[in-house]
C-alpha cells in the first residue's frame, strides 16, 4: 500500500539527520538535465531492427540484438552519440544534492550528476569498475557507484544482455558493496522504474535472509491509473524488495516533495552563534548557564546544533552539548553536535569565511544569536557574529536573537 506524503517526510527526515541515507538515481532521474530515459536511448535501435518498444521491453535484450546484427563498436559509439554532453542544468538534481546523501547509486550512463556536484564545488569519487574501490576515500568525499559503467569508458559499460549475464564476475566487489549499503542504509530512489533484474535481485536476495528485519527503502513515482496491473506492481515491491512508494500525480510533484524534505531537514538544523572577548564574572556565568540550558533544550528536542566556535561562548556550548549527549550515550556526537570552526587571518581569510557562513547557515533553518562583541585586536570591519546575523537575513531565516540581561 502506498505511503502518505507526510509519512515519507517524517521517516525520511529522521534517516537524513542521523546520516543513514543513500540516493539511487534512475534514468529518469537525468531526464531533468536534458539527458534520454532507457525508452528513448534504445528507441533507435528498435527502429533499426524492425521491433516495437513497450513497458515490458527487456532493454539488455534489446542491446544485445542490436550488437549481433550491427556490431558491439556501433552499439557503443550510438550510446556515446547520445550521452556523452555536458548537459547537467537541472532543478531536481540540484533538490536532490541538498539533502546530503553521502553515497549516489546510478545505473546511469552520463555525468549530470558528477557535473552537478563539480558546480558546488563539491568533490567526488567517481567508481565504476571493481579496481576503483582501492582509490575511494569512503568519508572525504562523495561517492558516485555507476553500476552500468560510465560514457568514459565505452568498453566498460553495461549494457547488453552478455555484459548483465558476466555481471557477477566483472562487478563482484561492486555488488558486495551495494549489498552492504542496501543492509545498512536507507535508499531514495529517484527516476528509477525497478524494471530490471540487476538491483531487484540485491534486494530479494537481503530480504529473503533477513525478512521483516530487512531495511525499508523509499521511491517517490508518477501514479499511473489506467494500468491495471500497476496497484498490483506497488504493492509486490514493497513486499517483496522493502520498498515504501510515494505516488503523485504529475512528475513535476517530485521536485516539490524534495524540496519540502530538504525544507524540513533544515528546520532540525539550528545554527548558534555568538561570541565575547571582555571577561567579567557575570558575563561569564550567565554564558555558562545559557549554553547549558540551551544545548539540553536543543538536544533533547532532536534538534542538530550547529557551531562556529565563537570565543568563550562558542567552547561553553560545545562544552555543554558534549556533556549532554555523552550522559545521554549517544556515541555520534558529530550527527548532532556539528562544529565547522570559521578561522585564519591570512590574505583572502575573510572572503573564505563568509563563503563558509553561506554555505553553512544555508543547510540551517532557524539561527541563533547571542552576545556579538567585537574583537578589539580584530582588523575586521565587523564581527563574525554581526556577518552571520546579516547572512542569515539575507537566506530568510528564522532568527532568534537572546539579549545579555545585563
């Protein structure tokens, strides 16, 4: 039975604030960027071999009859004719990088994702054959698993029915891995119409081990009515594969639903800031005391703190938080307590720093402000506290200044 709109933003938000999310990316899911879905890619190949195309065409079929009769070079080079661009504009792509997945799966040919992350600014690894693995840097970066191979490397791809049925033995490790994620991570799958064997066969083979145990996974898809076979294809999904389904009406429905996750991921984020040079012992414990009351009410409340290391008040609230979350037993700290410290005074230190705020008070929803008193031995024009008041007016964010009752 499919899910509720406001069940998957519930579910789904908790899985992305505690960082347990992983993104799959269909072909649909490039469609926004300009690039083919499988139906249009292979659609000349049809025509040339004189055979229809329809929702139950088997497109590694399709590929293979094509390679027989025109040779696997020119089944290739018509691949790379209509993939290989620099296309990547695209809004839902964009949604979807704001929600922070740390791993992307695609069985997709093109770049538009790995383009899209590169203009953020964003590094990533890309990984497509078994021998990439030694190179992946699993925490610095993003991961991008093409599971199909990639448009560089035309030998590689998979796409014929030959390349699925070697799949096993030329992508072992690659499979060992997307396994392991399917089992400890929570997957969106976005464009993707769970028509071919190659992921549904991970996921019947991890639920017929560990049954109802078995991690949930979510989709968000166009409804298609007049199918009558397509209540029928929703419901064996999720009970077969694990798979919760959010249905809309119209595709465009899916950005929104993806913004209004990120919009809510977001409102869990509270940025605190604040900061203050001059020392006197009132000052000092009223910062002790608001930084105490003020983690454990943010904490207890599931909300993720978020912290520059503003002078004294800064060190009391990691301080405190610290303390909270370790009687708590909470083991990690860094998914709630998320400390990105804007220093340097070197040339170009400052333009750094405000491009960090951006970027940071961006991913937050509400902000914080308390004290704000300028360095006097700073060569700033104004506090970092004042440049993150005036960042997060511009952003439109909730903003709750606490005044120093002194």
């Amino acid at each position: 039975m499919p899910i509720d709109k406001e069940q998957f933003l519930k579910q789904f938000v908790k899985q992305a604030l505690d960082e347990r999310i992983s993104l799959f990316l269909g072909a649909g899911g490039s469609c926004d960027a300009g690039y083919p879905n499988w139906a249009d890619l292979f659609a000349p190949f049809a025509r040339d071999l004189g055979t229809p195309i329809n929702e139950s065409t088997d497109y590694y079929r399709l590929a293979q009859y094509y390679s027989n009769s025109f040779g696997p070079g020119e089944l290739r080079k018509r691949i790379n004719e209509r993939i290989n661009r620099n296309n990547f504009e695209s809004q839902l792509l964009e949604e979807l990088i704001d929600i922070g997945f740390t791993n992307v799966w695609t069985t997709n040919f093109d770049n538009a994702i790995e383009l899209n992350y590169q203009k953020r600014d964003i590094l990533t690894n890309k990984v497509f054959r078994d021998s990439d693995f030694s190179n992946i840097d699993i925490n610095k970066r993003i991961n991008i698993f093409k599971m199909n191979g990639d448009v560089t490397n035309l030998e590689g791809i998979v796409a014929t029915q030959s390349d699925y049925e070697k799949y096993a033995d030329t992508h072992r490790i690659m499979l060992m891995f997307f396994k392991r994620e399917l089992i400890s991570s929570t997957f969106l799958f976005i464009g993707y119409s769970f028509t071919d064997h190659l992921v549904l066969d991970c996921l019947s083979e991890i639920t017929r081990y560990l049954g109802y145990s078995a991690t949930y996974h979510y989709t968000i898809m166009k409804n298609n009515p007049k199918d009558p076979y397509f209540k029928h294809f929703v419901e064996d999904i999720e009970q077969r594969y694990h798979i919760r389904v959010l249905l809309v009406d119209d595709y465009k429905d899916i950005q929104i639903i993806l913004n209004e996750l990120n919009s809510r991921i977001r409102s869990k984020r509270v940025f605190v800031s604040g900061a203050f040079s001059s020392f006197t012992s009132k000052i000092e414990e009223y910062s002790h005391n608001l930084s105490r009351n003020l983690a454990s009410s943010l904490l207890e409340n599931d909300y993720r703190i978020v912290n520059g290391i503003g002078r004294r008040f800064g060190t009391h609230l990691i301080g405190y938080a610290n303390e909270y979350l370790a009687k708590q037993g909470v083991k990690d700290i860094e998914k709630h307590l998320i400390v990105k410290p804007f220093v340097g005074n070197t040339q170009g230190a400052a333009e750094e720093k405000y491009r960090s705020r951006k970027k940071v008070i961006g991913q937050c929803g509400t902000a914080i402000f308390v004290f704000g008193e300028m360095n006097e031995n700073s060569s700033a024009t104004k506090s970092g506290v004042m440049e993150e008041f005036e960042i997060a007016c511009e952003q439109h964010k909730t903003i709750i200044p606490i005044a120093y009752p002194g």
